[in-house]
C-alpha cells in the first residue's frame, strides 16, 4: 500500500471586514481550488491517476489534499523551483494554467495562497496579490494545426465548439462558429475527420494550448483502399525502374550494411 502525504493550500484573507473561515468561503472558489489541485498533481493522465481525497479546516482556508507520498515529492520540488525562480515558463501546460488561475484569484480578492507539504512542514510557495506567475507571452505564438479523429460531440449554449477524438491528442474542444454547424446539412456526429484549426504554441517545448484552439475547416477524411488507383501507380513507376536490380540498388543504399 502506497505511503500517503499531503498538500496544504492555506487561503488568508478577508470576507468583507471578517477574517476568511470555511463558513464564508465562497463554494466558487473551493471549485476553482479543488480543480487547480489536480492539475497541479496530475496534470496528464487524470484517468489513470491516484487517488486523491480532500478535507477542508479551519485556520483562515485550509485546503487539505492527500495522494501517495511519491507525488508530493515531486510536486515539493516543482514548488521550490517556482519560488526560486519567480517563473512557471517551465512547467506543463496544464500546471502552468492551473498556478495562473490561483494568481489571478489572490489579485482579484487579495488573497494569499501559501502552499506547504507533508515534505518540508514550511511553507514552499506564497502567491499574493504581489507576485507575478503569468506565462511568458514570448515563449507562445499562434500556430496551425491538422488533426485527425472522430467528431463525438457539436454545439454548446453559449459558446459553439466541436469535441473530436484524436489518437495523438486525445479528446479535443475546438471553438466553431454557430452559422457553421447551422449550414450542414449532413449529420457530423461519428465521422472521421481532418480538422484545420488555429491555436497557441509553445516555442520551446512544442506544447499545444488545446483551450486556444478555433476551427478554420472540417476535411471529409475517409481513406478507402482502391486497387484501381494503387495498379495505376505501379505501372507508372515500372518505366522509371526499368533496367534497375533491385537487390543491387538496396545493397548499394545500405553501403554494404547487413550484406
């Protein structure tokens, strides 16, 4: 059985002139917190990830997430790093955005964020309305992409988007316009396509910012076996090896390897 330690995310502040306690601690925020968690922790593979339990207390906020110990080594480390270097260009994406979101609420409702582990018992990271952990904008650019999948979903109330099932970058939200989906007139849903859409990158890493991502074109993808088309080919290509030995050619590309 795993060895469990835990996370500590302490919220100082105020609720109007009363010092912040659980009983006024909006339900929001505790969301807002409970999801940065497990991005900061786990941010690939949630479905796979450990088991990850949580307890509020008293003492202004005191969020308290355990998992195994293993993950709170390294999750000490990345906080060390952040606090060191004042920066989150290195981190992941997902953990990234998730360190962002909690600046952002410290400068909204001057708070303070202090982190501490079951590791150090001292706290690792301060995130106030005084710091700055924003990403670089250098280090993303906006970039074009193809990808490949099945259309699963389309639509939404407020904010129209295609969800597309991709082998490489798994289950994609691609922001589309609503006159588009309005215009088909064939059912998308189970389909495969190729998709065209534009989004941030990352200049160092390669990462994709899959939250950036806005549909230029659907590609009607339905690759079919034609033996037609695949003899043509072959009798094309007869001419242009015609005179040529093929075990000597290989042999003469090898440079003698494997002979």
């Amino acid at each position: 059985m795993d060895k469990i330690g835990n996370i500590e995310i302490r919220v100082v502040g105020k609720s109007g002139n009363i010092e912040l306690n659980p009983e006024n601690y909006d339900i929001k925020h505790i969301a807002s917190v409970l999801q940065d968690a497990e991005d900061l922790l786990y941010p690939n593979n949630k479905k796979d990830r450990p088991l990850i339990s949580y307890n509020i207390k008293e003492g202004s906020v005191r969020h308290i997430f355990k998992t195994p110990v293993q993950y709170i080594i390294g999750f000490s480390a990345i906080l060390a790093q952040i606090q060191e270097s004042k920066s989150i260009d290195f981190l992941e994406l997902k953990t990234a955005r998730a360190i962002e979101n909690i600046q952002v609420l410290a400068q909204k409702k001057n708070y303070e964020f202090q982190f501490i582990t079951s590791v150090k018992k001292d706290i690792e990271l301060l995130i106030n309305p005084s710091t700055k952990f924003f990403r670089s904008e250098s280090t993303w650019v906006d970039a074009e992409f193809y990808f490949y999948g099945i259309l699963k979903d389309a639509g939404g109330k407020s904010k129209a988007n295609i969800h597309v099932d991709t082998e490489d970058h798994g289950y994609l939200a691609i922001e589309t316009k609503q006159g588009f989906l309005m215009e088909q007139e064939e059912n998308l849903l189970y389909k495969k396509f190729g998709v065209r859409a534009t989004g941030r990158q990352n200049l160092e890493s390669g990462e994709i910012d899959t939250k950036s991502l806005k549909l230029i074109e659907l590609i009607d993808y339905n690759p079919k076996y034609d033996p037609d088309y695949l003899t043509s080919l072959i009798t094309k290509a007869k001419n242009t090896w015609k005179g040529i030995e093929a075990d000597d050619w290989l042999s003469d590309l090898r440079g003698g390897y494997g002979a």
